[in-house]
C-alpha cells in the first residue's frame, strides 16, 4: 500500500465518519421538530379550551349574580 492509497483510505473513512454523523444530526433534528410542533399544538389547544369570548363570560357572570340573590317578597 502506497502513501496515496493510505491517504484515500482515511479521506474514505472520515467521509463515512462524517456522512453518519449528518445522518444523525438529521434523524435528532427531525424528532426535535416532531416534540416542537406537538407542545405547541398542545398549548394552543390549551389555550383555546380555556378562553371563552368576553361577551359570554359578561353574559354569564351577569345571570349568576341575578340568580345567587333572589328576592323574597314575604
């Protein structure tokens, strides 16, 4: 084996080397991406299950402090 060949070889094998790691570094990047986009569907529909338009909420708050004190015309 010649000095030429040696040197292929190692050129070779650390473009090996490098091509897994990008592979890696794309399989992680892709997974991150996944666990991103489903945190932020779940806090969007967080959100969204817990705010209710102001004019139901003022409709709603209005009902119950006219139905928790009744009057009594005894």
């Amino acid at each position: 084996m010649g000095v030429v060949e040696v040197n292929a070889m190692a050129d070779f094998t650390q473009r090996m080397r490098l091509r897994g790691k990008a592979a890696e570094d794309i399989y992680f990047a892709e997974q991150e991406r996944k666990l991103l986009a489903a945190r932020h569907e779940k806090e969007a529909k967080q959100l969204t299950t817990h705010i209710e338009p102001i004019d139901e909420a003022a409709s709603k708050n209005n009902a119950h402090q006219h139905n928790s004190n009744p009057k009594t015309t005894e």
